[in-house]
C-alpha cells in the first residue's frame, strides 16, 4: 500500500503491472484480427512486456512493493513475476491467431 510518504507515481506503476496493461494488448488484438498495420503490431507485444516487468522492478526496488500476502517484495517474486508476465503474454500473442481459426 502506499504512505503519505511515498509519490503518487507508485500507484500508476502499480496499477498498470497489476491491470492497466491489459488495455493496450486489447488494443493490439483487435488490430491483428480487423488485420490493421501488418506485421508492426506484433513488435508490440515486447514492449509491452517490459513495460509490465519494468513497472513491477520499479515498484519492487524504489516504492517498498509488496507481494499479495502483503509481506515486502523481493527479486525472487519479480522473478516469478517475470515468467507470469512472459507466459501471459505470449498466451495472448496467440488469441487473434486461435479467434481467427474459428471465425
């Protein structure tokens, strides 16, 4: 949680690791199935994973993260973060392909 302490900065951050990100991959699902700007939005999908990991190392290593149990956070769960993170990813990487096979 933040103090009075600490900027407000650290809720955007934490904000956007835990659900923001999900608005700018939605986005660049929609554009690969209505098949819009071509093969440059697949360079998205990097981006935005380290956008996701970079907002959580931030939060981790300058605003006293915590973890869901709220015990402070440590690299070991951004670790951990990072496979979510990549494996989240890359699992909707692959739904404009699997909507586009059905439709």
């Amino acid at each position: 949680m933040t103090t009075d302490t600490e900027p407000k900065s650290s809720i955007f951050l934490r904000l956007y690791w835990i659900i923001l990100w999900i608005f700018p991959s939605m986005v660049i699902v929609k554009f690969i199935i209505e098949k819009k700007f071509g093969v440059a939005m697949y360079f998205l999908w990097p981006l935005i994973f380290f956008t996701m990991v970079g907002a959580r190392y931030l939060d981790i290593k300058y605003y006293n993260g915590s973890t869901t149990e709220g015990e402070p956070a440590t690299m070991k769960d951004f670790k951990h973060y990072c496979l979510y993170a990549l494996s989240l990813i890359f699992g909707i990487s692959l739904l404009p392909y699997l909507i586009l096979a059905v439709s």
